[in-house]
C-alpha cells in the first residue's frame, strides 16, 4: 500500500477529475486503511461543496456580483 504522502496528489486530483482505475482503487484502499486521509477527504469534499460554481451575471454591476 502507498503511503499517506503518495496517495495525498491522487486524493487531490479525485476532486477535479475521474482517476484510472488503478489509481482509484489505490486511493480508495489507503482511505479504507488510514483514519487521517480519511478524514482530511471528508474535510475536503465538505471544502470543495461549499465552493460556489455558478458564474454570476455582470449587469453593469459589480457590487452584486461579490457579494
């Protein structure tokens, strides 16, 4: 098993992109394994879903658009 420094750029890359199934199953094992990067997953995707995605409209305005 790859430990937790390997495995940290394929959890990374997990958000952003599907990975090949070997490096998914790789990161899936450690994850199974490791109470750390398990929980530094779940703080991520937590992190990462509160990140809106939605491009706001530009009506002339900007104060609306940063808020």
């Amino acid at each position: 098993m790859k430990g937790c420094r390997q495995v940290r750029g394929m959890l990374t890359a997990s958000f952003y992109e599907t990975l090949p199934p070997d490096e998914a199953r790789i990161l899936n094992q450690h994850l199974a394994a490791c109470p750390a990067c398990r929980a530094e997953s779940v703080a991520l995707r937590r992190l990462t879903a509160d990140i809106p995605t939605d491009t706001p409209v530009y009506e002339g305005d900007l104060l609306p658009a940063l808020r």
